[in-house]
C-alpha cells in the first residue's frame, strides 16, 4: 500500500509510523517526492486499512493493485531516472550501450571502447562469463575478462554492463562491474535476482524468453524488494513461432512498460533479431516507440567475432546508427545522453602513465564557450560575467555550445535568450527544452552598441560596402539611410564580418559589430554607436551542466511546461504561479518540434527568497500541466 504522509508531519511522526508497519510485517521504502513524502509498505499482511490511516501524520492510503508494487507506477508516479556514474537513464534521455557480445582479448576490448566512445555512447557492454546454448561454445573469459572489460571502460570515462550467471560471482561483479545484467536465461532465477538486487546497485534485467510483462516486472520487484531501487529493464525479444528472426522483438511492451511502471526500459536489436542488417531499424523503431536507451552488439571485427558475430554491427553501422538516433530525437523531446569527454591515450599507449597524463588535461574548469568568433558580443558576455580567470571559447554553433557544455569540453557556456529589439532567440531556447541535463546557472545582460569598422586610415566618406549579420544592418538602418552609396552586405555574423574585412585590407570595405571585434582583428573603429534605438540589449544565459551552479544567490527562475488540450488549461496553471506570489516576468509560447500545433510555454518568474515555494507549485503545476521542468535558476541584477 502506498501511505501518503501529511505535509507537515514530524520526524517522530514518520518513524513511529514506520515502526508500526513494521511491526506488522511490512516491508517500508520512503519514497520523497518533489515536496510531499510517501511510504511504500510491501509485505504479505493483510490489514485493515484504515488502522494506517488513523496514524498522526497520515494522510491517505491506496492499496495498490498490481502484484508488483515497488516497480509499479501507482506507487511512484516520477519516471526513476537511474544514475551511474555520469550517465542518465530514463526520462527524456536516449542512452546508448554497446560493446561486443563477449570480452575477448584486451586488444578487441579496446578498440571496441575507443569505437562506442567516438560514435557517442555511455556505457560499455562485453560478457566474461557467456550463458551459451552449447556447452561446446566459448564461454566467456571469466574474471580476466571481467578486468579487461573495467580497464576499457575506464580508459574512455564510461561505466561498463556485464551479464552475471550466477550467485557465486555476486562479490565478484560488486568489484569490476558499474551495471550488473541478469540475463534473458536467469530473469526468474530467484536467488540471483535476490542476491543481486541486496548489492543495492543498478541492475540491466532482461526479459526472458517467453516471460509475460508481468512475470518480467516481478522478476524486477524482486531486485528492488531485495534492496536496489536501480532497475532498467531491456527488451529483447520473445520466442514465438517465427523463425526468420532469432527472436521477436516486443517494441509494444515499452508503451506498455511505461504505464505500469516508473521503471527506465531499453531495448536490446541485437538478440532481438540476431541479424546484423535488422538491428539499426528495430534500434531506430524502439527509439521512436519511447525507448529510454539501447544496448547494442558491436565488434570492431564481426567475422572474427566469439560470439554473436552474425549479429554484431560493424563500427561504421554504429556509427551511422549514432548520428540517426541524433536526428530523430527532437521529435521524441529527447536527448541522446552524453558523458563528459574522457582524453585518453589514443592508439595503443594505454599505460597508467599516460592515462594519467590525460587526466590532467581534461581540466574544464575555467573554460566557456560560446557561439561565433572571437569579438563576438558573446564573448563580451562571457567576460563580463566570469572576469578574468576564464577562457572564452568559440564554437560554431549554438548546439556545438550545448555539446560542449553536455560533454564537459567546457564548464560553462554562454547563449543569447533576448534581444531587447528582435525578441526571443529561438533556436536558444529549443536546445534549452531539448537538452535535459544542461541548466540555466546565470544571466549577463549587454548593451548592443554596433560599430562601424573598417582598417586604419579609412573613412566613412570612402566606404562602398558594408558587412554584418542582418540583423545588425536593419539595427542600424538609419545610419544607411544617411548613406545611400554603401551597399549593406549581410554576413553570418557581425566579428565574423570583422574578420572579414581586415583580410581584405580595403578601405572600401566596412563591417558593423562591437567594437571589442576591432581590438581582437587589429581594425579602427570609425564611428561608435550607430544602432536605430540605443536600447538595445541582450540577455545570454549562462548554462552548464546539471550539477554545476554559480556563486550568485537566485532570484530568478525559468521554467517550460505543455497543457492538456482543453479550454482554460493555460490559464489554470499561471493562476498557481498567482496563488503562490510567483510574479511571472516573462511568456512565450513555442511550436513543440516535430509535434505541429501541439506548444510548450517558457515561463520566466522571480524566485522569492524562500525556494521551497517555487517546488510547490512546481508540484501543484505537474497537476495539470504536462512535463513542467525547471530550466534553472540564476541572478538578474536590478530590474
Ligand atoms: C547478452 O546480452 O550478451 C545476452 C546473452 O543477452 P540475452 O540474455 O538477452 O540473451
Ligand atoms: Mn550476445
């Protein structure tokens, strides 16, 4: 049953009403949500109810239905997101695990790592001890392999999954291994699953060959009953009287997976087909049917393969499988989850020296990206905010600095939101809603003061073209209209334009951008401050990873939610935003991608000084919107 305490309930309170499910055979899990707090008490007891319900500090209790209980959605409504290491799975993330179907030598296990870590994988795979049909079969390396697979898994930064085949090993996997996988063999082997499941750590659980939905989220409440709260179950095929494939592919249990359970589900195309040519469909299909991840068979030589050759990707195809994932996410409003960039000994120095080494490098700490080139406003931006101590980093995008940020190339980044003339930038925003894991830290507003540039010794008299980002021409109109003989030049961004021109060398030719892009390119500046409307601002938003924050106490916090289709939605949860006294400083609206007419709202409020009432009605806003996520929270000085 599921205990709903009261809001207000004291810590005695809460362990007096432990105790007493206790006592009475319970099993108690405490389950804290955003704001209210619930008890999950399992056991074979039956009991009257309403003598919970008459405890101090109950509120409510709901039997629950299922014979499953810990793994089932009616006991906790969030999706679980599992943590292991720096990967994310489950809600919103696309997380991909490959590897070889066995551990071989060191040298394939290596080349495999250096592959799945290129084409952007998480996590790495490999057996060591194989459960083969025929005991004639290569049956894994055992320990050895168990070694191998760490050493590879560490020397690109990524957790690796391994499948465990019986109890005896259990203190083994609890020293080599991040994911422990019960495979597809041992799902109903109970003492396994027992015995697994009291490590407390996260656990990869196959469906079994012809297990039921039910039978396969039983074996999962074992696990979680026995102590790991750490479940991701994988799909991966079901016998059924088909032959052409090695098994049948269940791409309809993850819809319904994700109803009864808060469970993260990946699907495994490999095993599921067994044939190499129809893994990247059924990967793509179990992607778009709501996949939270995919763990995939790759070999960097399939036809020298131990094991499941037939069915393992070449890495060009996972590669190529990689890069489509990445295309089709948007659509699903996910994210393929990234894991902070690992430098490493490329090639084959794969010595503790120069692993060490390249530990070292990887210091982000001090670096901010941000999009165009040097002298961009950005970078202006990035200056003001950090000071010195910082490098500002150029990318050529504004998802490079989203990349950059995920992968932790770069501790920060640094994105324009608004222009106080041209409104909201679109593009920023759209990456905000689709990369789940990076933050909004802080905010840096800048004066736009456009100058007109050219070399040393020009002058506005002579000059016949000029360049710059269109908007930074039709910000400046006025100027061109007091100088019919310049053509405007549109260019794809104002320092770039900069840039530009002192390569030329021509006094003819002009650019107009901040004069900071004059210094950087050794350029003059002939006229300062050219714009139409002097209020010309932009906000950037500082962004970073999800655990990082910045020093600034908040007062300020930005939030996207959707609403039901239906009349008033809107306006019922803005009115909690006005209940709880959060004053709303900004509201857009914004096409969802790759769902026509169907809107998210980006919501900017000030944050009062006591947080906890922005989690409320986060809490009450979940009610009724759909997906209400926090953007972040940062400091706007004095508005
Ligand atoms: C595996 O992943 O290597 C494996 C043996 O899978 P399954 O248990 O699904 O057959
Ligand atoms: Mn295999």
């Amino acid at each position: 049953m599921i205990i709903v305490l009261k809001q207000g309930i004291s810590p005695q309170e809460k362990q007096e009403t432990r105790t007493f499910l206790e006592q009475h055979g319970y099993k108690v899990r405490e389950i804290v949500g955003e704001e209210d707090t619930i008890l999950g008490a399992v056991g074979r007891v039956q009991m009257d109810v309403r003598e919970v319900e008459l405890l101090p500090g109950v509120d409510r209790v709901i039997p629950i239905s299922k014979p499953y209980k810990l793994a089932s959605r009616e006991l906790k409504k969030e999706d679980t997101i599992v943590s292991i290491g720096p990967v994310r799975i489950g809600s919103g993330r696309i997380a991909v695990i490959t590897g070889p179907c066995a551990v071989e030598s060191r040298e394939q296990m290596m080349e495999s790592a250096a592959h799945a870590y290129e084409a952007g994988a998480v996590m790495l795979r490999g057996g060591a001890f194989k459960p083969r049909t025929s005991p004639y079969s290569f049956q894994g390396l055992g320990e050895e392999g168990l070694k191998l697979l760490k050493e590879a898994g560490e020397a690109y930064g990524m957790p690796v999954a391994t499948e465990i085949i019986g109890t005896d090993y259990v203190e083994m996997f609890n020293e080599y291994v991040d994911v422990i996988q019960i495979g597809a063999r041992n799902m109903q082997n109970f003492e396994l699953l027992k015995r697994v499941g009291a490590l407390a750590k996260p656990v990869i659980l196959k469906r079994g060959l012809s297990a039921t939905i039910e039978e396969w989220l039983m074996a999962a409440e074992y696990l979680m009953a026995h102590g790991t709260d750490d479940v991701i179950l994988c799909e991966r095929g079901i016998r059924t009287f088909e032959t052409y494939t090695r098994n049948t592919l269940d791409l309809s249990a993850i819809p319904v997976i994700k109803n009864l359970s808060h469970l993260p589900i990946i699907v495994d195309p490999s095993h599921g087909t067994g044939i190499r040519g129809k893994v990247a469909p059924m990967a793509l299909a179990a992607v778009a049917a709501g996949a939270d991840g995919l763990m995939v068979e790759m070999h960097p030589h399939p036809d020298q393969a131990l094991s499941d050759g037939p069915q393992s990707l070449y890495p060009e195809q996972f590669e190529r499988l990689m890069r489509d994932i990445e295309a089709i996410a948007p659509v699903l409003e996910k994210e393929l989850e990234r894991i902070p960039e690992h430098k490493t000994a490329r090639g084959t120095d794969f010595s503790s020296e120069a692993l060490r080494d390249s530990e070292k490098e990887s210091v982000t700490t001090g670096k901010v990206a941000f999009q165009g080139v040097r002298g961009a406003y950005s970078e202006s931006a990035v200056e003001r905010f950090f000071g010195p101590g910082y490098t500002a980093e150029p990318r050529g995008s504004f998802a490079e600095v989203f990349k950059s940020v995920l992968q932790g190339e770069v501790a920060y980044g640094a994105v324009p939101i608004e222009n106080s003339l041209a409104g909201t930038v679109h593009e920023v925003l759209d990456l905000l809603l689709q990369y789940r894991d990076i933050r909004v830290v802080g905010e840096q507003k800048i004066r736009i003061i456009h100058s007109l540039i050219s070399v040393k010794g020009a002058s506005v008299g002579g000059l016949k073209k000029v360049y710059s980002h269109p908007q930074g021409l039709a910000q400046c109109s006025r100027f061109f209209d007091e100088h019919q003989e310049i053509e405007r030049i549109p260019f794809f961004d104002t320092a770039g334009a900069v840039a530009h021109v002192a390569q030329m060398q021509d006094p003819s030719l002009g650019a107009i951008a901040g004069r900071e892009a004059a210094k950087v390119y050794g350029m003059e500046v002939l006229k300062e401050g050219i714009e139409n409307n002097p209020r010309n601002y932009t906000r950037f938003f500082i962004i970073a990873r999800e655990e990082t924050s910045t020093t600034r106490t908040p007062n300020r916090a930005a939030l996207v939610f959707s609403t039901q289709d239906k009349p008033g939605a809107l306006f019922h949860v803005l009115q909690i935003l006005a209940d709880y006294g959060l004053n709303m400083k900004k509201l857009e609206s914004r096409p969802i991608q790759g769902k026509p007419w169907n809107y998210m709202f980006f919501v900017a409020v000030e944050l009062p000084s006591d947080q906890k009432v922005l989690n409320t009605a986060i809490k009450k806003m979940s009610e009724s919107a759909v997906d209400v996520r926090l953007l972040g929270h940062y400091f706007v000085q004095g508005e």
